[in-house]
C-alpha cells in the first residue's frame, strides 16, 4: 500500500469505530468492504478485519472501565455462552460460501433496527430482568448463537448482542453498548482473530493503520455513547441496523 492508501484506510477504520462504538457494532459495514476494494480476498479481509476490530473493543474498554457499568458475573456469563460460539463460527467460515447466510442475516439486522423504532421506551431505562435459571438458559443459548454469527459472518452480529441484552435481560441502550464493545469487541473478536489466524491467513502490514484507527475510534465512539444518552444511542442503534442490513443484503 502508498502512503494515500494507508491514509485513506485510516480515516474510513477510524469512521467506521466511531459509529460502531457509539451504536454497539456495525464496524465491517465500512471497513470489511474497503479492505475487499484495496485488494485483498475475502478469508484474509475477514480475519484481518476481525484482528482490527480487537483495537475498538480496547478503545471502548479504555473509556467504558471509568463508568463502571459492567458486573462482573454477568460479563463472564456473557463471555462464558458466546465465545464457542465465536470460536466453532470462525472454525467454518473459511470453507463454505456465506451469500445466502448474509442475505439472511442483512433481512433480519433491518428488522432489529425497525422494531427498536416502532418500540418508543426500548432500552431508555434500566430494568434487569430474566435473571433466573430459566432466563440464564435461554439468553446464553441465544448468546451463543450470536457468537456463532460473529465468529463466521463480518458485519453487524454485535448489534444483535446490543438488542438481546436490551430485549431479554432488560439492560438500558448504555450498558448494553458497553458489554458490547468490551466483551464482543476485545474478547469475541479476539478469539475469532486467533482462530482465523491459525486456520488462514492475516494481511499483517496492513494491520498497523487498522489498529490505530480502530482504537481511535472506539474510544471516541463510547466517550459520546456514554456523553449524549440512551436516546441517541438508540437513535444510532436503528440507523446502522437499517445501514448494514442494506449492506449485507446488496
């Protein structure tokens, strides 16, 4: 890469953080596709994407920790039920064609964007529920699902962590972007980086750039995430919902 290309990534890496941390995911809706359009196939897109999108959930941990909004057993629960997911996802992804997967999945991202605006109070006020055997169940089975998306598919399978935590376990739109970003970002994408790493291939000079616009950009995004409100993180949570689902699907 020139040193415009290496410019030019940085900004679009850096753009893409910032929404993806102030909407709690939706990175690969810019940065996936540049990396495809600057050249490189689509496994070493993937998993050079996937060990970028480590450097936002650091940006977002570096900001979120002085909130201290997370608890400790529920984020180990969170990492406990999706990690083999993400893990036994990224294990697939490199031998079978994803068209009809992303298709799929771009539909329903659409959907999660279009029900958090028609539902008004969704995620604007704290209320933990499902907190039981039951509901502990259900919620990481789904959780594992998701982490089984976020493993094999590129864009937008954090917002689908962000709506659950919000929809089942009844955490306002803050909170549910900070597990988000500092469990999917940091942890899920980093097994998923190691775990491409090992089975393909990472374009490592390329990498550098990424990281530092990733970084950047997650702690930007999560400082006005935790600045302007659940409202407007909602707000951003519909848009890039509706934005990578068109994405996926065209």
């Amino acid at each position: 890469m020139d040193w415009f290309e290496q410019i030019l990534l940085f900004f679009i890496a850096l753009v893409a953080n910032v929404f993806s941390a102030f909407a709690g995911g939706g990175a690969g809706l810019l940065q996936f596709p540049a990396l495809i359009l600057l050249g490189l196939p689509f496994g070493i897109a993937l998993a050079t994407h996937k060990v970028a999108s480590v450097a936002l959930g650091v940006g977002a941990t570096l900001r979120h920790l002085k909130e201290k909004s997370l608890e400790r057993r529920f984020s180990l629960f969170v990492l406990a039920t999706g990690l083999p997911g993400v893990v036994l996802g990224a294990a697939f992804i490199l031998q079978v064609p994803d068209r009809w997967a992303q298709v799929s999945l771009g539909l329903l991202t659409i959907g999660l964007g279009v029900y958090s605006y028609f539902n008004k109070q969704l995620g604007l006020e704290h209320a933990p529920r499902n907190r039981h055997r039951r509901g502990y169940v259900l919620g990481g089975a789904a959780l594992f699902l998701v982490g089984v998306l976020n493993g094999s598919l590129t864009s937008g399978t954090g917002l689908f962590c962000t709506i659950w935590l919000v929809r089942w376990f009844g955490l306002d739109y803050r909170r549910a972007v900070a597990y988000t970003l500092v469990l999917v970002g940091l942890f899920w994408n980093g097994a998923g980086a190691v775990t491409l790493g090992l089975l393909g291939d990472i374009k490592w000079s390329w990498v550098p750039v990424l990281l530092v616009g990733s970084l950047v950009g997650g702690y930007l995004g999560a400082h006005w995430s935790i600045v302007k409100g659940n409202r407007w993180i909602k707000r951003g949570f519909e848009i890039v919902t509706v934005l990578v689902g068109l994405k996926l699907v065209f």
